[in-house]
C-alpha cells in the first residue's frame, strides 16, 4: 500500500483548499469516462458531453493527448499542479502552471502515465499548451456557469470535515474522504493500496482539496506542499442540489423550504449557510420558523448544534415530491 508519514507539525499546518482548477480537472476526469454517479451529474454530462466529444474528434492531437494522461491507474503529474499553500490562486493563475510546464517535463509524466513508451505523434512541444486550453475550454463551458454554486457545496464539505475532524481527530476525519485512504496511526496515513514506496513529509504543508465529481487523486510540490483531492460527502456532492417542490415553496416561502429540504441528513447552520448562499441571519430566522413548527429538530454532536427534519418535516416534503 501507498503511504505518508506525517509527523504533528505537519498535520498542525495542513488546510482545506477550494480549486477551481481541481474542480475543473475532476470535471475533465468525469467527461473522459462518459458515466455518472448521481442524477445530478448525469444531467449535467448530458448538457456537456457531446461537445466535449465533438472538441477531441476535430483535434486528435489532444484527444490522444488526455487518454494518455488520464491513465488508469496514474493521471499525468504535470496536469494535477498542487494548489498553493496560502490564499486562493485564480483559475487563470492554477493553469498557467500547467502552461509553462516544460515539454521533456510532460513527456516524462506521461511515460508514467501510460506505463509504457509514448506515441510517435505525442514528440511534441506543445502538449502543455494543448492541455491548458483544454482545461480552460472545461472550466469555461461547463463549470464556470455554475461555480458560484458548486463553491458553496465545496465550503459546505469543508465545515463538515472540518467539524468530524474537531470532534473525532484526523482518524474520524480521514477514514472515510476517499476509497484506500486512511489513518494507520503513528504518523503514517495511507493514501491508496497501491504497493508504493512510502513518503516523508515533515516539514510539508498538507492540504485537502474537495471536488464534486467522485474522483480524486494526490498531488506534491516537493518538498514544500502535497495534496489530497477528494470527492465531497454524500448528497453534498450533488451540484445541481435538491429541487425545493413549487406547492412547498408557495407554503413556507422559498428560502425556508430549501432550508427544510436540505436537512435530509444533519448539518449545522454553518454548512446551510454555505449551500444555500443565504446570510447567517436568514438561516437563523428560518431555523427558527421551522423549529418552533416542529418541522426540524436540533441535537448536539460535540461543539456543533446539528438541525434535521422530524416526522412531520419528512412527511411534508415527501408529501410534496411525491405530488
């Protein structure tokens, strides 16, 4: 098996990240395999797939290009840059990184990638360029119209991560952010069941990156920053979010009902603000509203207040998605 060992300073430094790039990539990832995990993404490779297709048949250059860098069992280094350890980079500012990756550079990853020798037609110099436009034709066409709302489920996963991690520590947190990941204990965290050799890294900067397509990989700027892309928890992966019912919305106002209908499983008020986009002081009122109608109820897990749907809550929207 594939593992880390990580000591306490680096955990103490390590941070949850949002990258448009990596939620950009993650989305390449979902085009290349054509099949979905959720409604929601379905409907979305729906809406995006044929162009996407169309774009790789009038270019075979990079169509063979990104099958050799999404390998089966390693993506391509130079397509995955490990996001910055401080503030937020720009879509723009992540993929220039791939841009300005150097040719031999490429081509070496894509070796790996490949597990194999690479292509007579891919001994070229421009597959970084070639790469990054593609990447920027993703973002562009098909993530960017909806970032606004896929940041707030990306923020969303962090609180609850972040929560787990404050009330269970790094195993509770780790177990269960991605498929062959998790805390082995003495410092060592393994991070997939490949037979790797394991790495040291005291004195990195740890950080975990959140996606909403299921998918993920591992990234390192070595020695300064590794990385841990995942996808988000459950139906918070869900980008387009469950639709509020019209007759539902018409009874308890719009913003009340998402509210309720998003509390199909636990969250604070910390993670609806983050998915709904509402302010803290709306998502109290309507909290509020609904508490005093019995429609929620509120527990303590720990540090966190958690809200949830009772009985009747549940029967009033079920009620009103199966009408």
């Amino acid at each position: 098996m594939g593992w880390w060992q990580v000591n306490a300073d680096t955990l103490a430094r390590s941070r949850f990240v949002v990258s448009a790039l990596a939620e950009t990539t993650a989305g390449l990832l979902t085009l290349g395999r054509g099949t979905a995990a959720h409604p929601g993404e379905r409907a979305w490779l729906d809406v995006h797939l044929p162009a996407y297709r169309d774009r790789l048949a009038a270019d075979p250059i990079t169509a063979l290009l990104v099958q050799a860098a999404l390998g089966r069992r390693w993506i391509a280094d130079f397509l995955v840059p490990t996001p910055p350890g401080e503030g937020e980079a720009t879509f723009d500012e992540e993929v220039h990184r791939v841009r300005a990756t150097r040719a031999e550079n490429v081509q070496a990853d894509l070796t790996v990638s490949l597990d194999g020798p690479l292509p007579a037609v891919l001994d070229r110099p421009d597959l970084a360029e070639r790469a990054a436009d593609l990447l920027a034709w993703v973002w562009e066409e098909t993530i960017r119209p909806g970032w606004p709302r896929r940041r707030r489920i990306l923020e969303a996963d962090v609180v609850a991560r972040s929560e787990r991690l404050s009330q269970g520590g790094w195993a509770a947190a780790l177990d269960v952010m991605r498929p062959g990941m998790r805390w082995l204990g003495d410092g060592r965290l393994q991070i997939n069941a490949y037979d790797r050799p394991p790495r040291e890294l005291s004195g990195a900067q740890l950080l975990f990156v959140p996606v909403t397509p299921r998918t993920g990989w591992v990234s390192w700027h070595v020695p300064h920053r590794y990385a841990v892309v995942y996808p988000c928890l459950g139906p918070l992966a869900e980008a387009d979010g469950p639709a509020v019912p019209e007759a539902l919305g018409r009874l308890l106002g719009r913003g009340r009902a998402g509210v309720l209908v998003l509390l199909d499983s636990p969250k604070s008020t910390t993670q609806l603000v983050a998915l709904t986009g509402q302010g803290l002081g709306s998502v109290g009122r309507h909290l509020k509203v609904l508490l005093d109608a019995r429609l929620v109820r509120r527990q303590r897990a720990g540090r966190s207040v958690l809200y949830s749907r009772t009985n009747i809550g549940q029967a009033l929207v079920e009620g009103q998605q199966d009408g």
